[in-house]
C-alpha cells in the first residue's frame, strides 16, 4: 500500500491531527502524544492514522506498567515486564471504548 502519494497524505492528515490538539506546527516537532481519559476521540483518530498508514508506534498507559507496540508489517505485540502486569494490559484493552455521543 506504501507509496510516496499515500505518505504525503498521512503526513499532511498527521500535521493537521498535532496542529488542532497541540498548536505544533509540523509532526515532526512532536515525538509523544499524551491524552487525558476525556480524550477517547483524539487519542482514537491519532491511533487510527497510525494503523491506516502503517506507521510504527508505541503505546504507553500512564503507569507504565506495559506498552502496546504497533509495527508497519501489520504486528500488533504487548510489551510487559511482569506478569501481572500483561493481565492489567488484557483488562485494560478490552474496557477501552469509544464513546457514544
């Protein structure tokens, strides 16, 4: 799917996300995101972008305690130190939800 048409695309999307939720002027000045819990939407439209241009990214709760690691090939791998820790990742997914408006 890549192509040089389909990645000035996503980053002119991606420039446009960072510029309306945190006044950046390009992407490239940004190196993290960090979303409150009201922001179920923009953290929702920042990782779709992510998945639908196949980029790579990292996914970190604010403990800590996992990361959810997103790769270009299409693998999706959660990154924890602890077992519990993985547990805590598996609850935690699976009540994220976007919500109804």
């Amino acid at each position: 799917m890549w192509n040089q048409a389909m990645e000035a695309l996503g980053s002119r999307l991606w420039d446009r996300l960072i510029q309306g939720n945190l006044g950046k002027q390009t992407a490239g000045e940004v190196v993290a995101c960090l979303f409150d819990g009201d922001e179920m939407y923009d953290k929702a439209a920042c990782l779709t972008t992510i998945m639908l241009f196949q980029w790579d990214a990292i996914l970190v709760p604010d403990h800590g305690e996992y990361a959810v690691q997103i790769d270009h090939d299409g693998y999706i791998a959660l990154k924890a130190r602890i077992g519990t820790a993985s547990e805590r990742a598996i609850e935690d997914l699976a009540k994220e939800e976007v919500p109804q408006s």
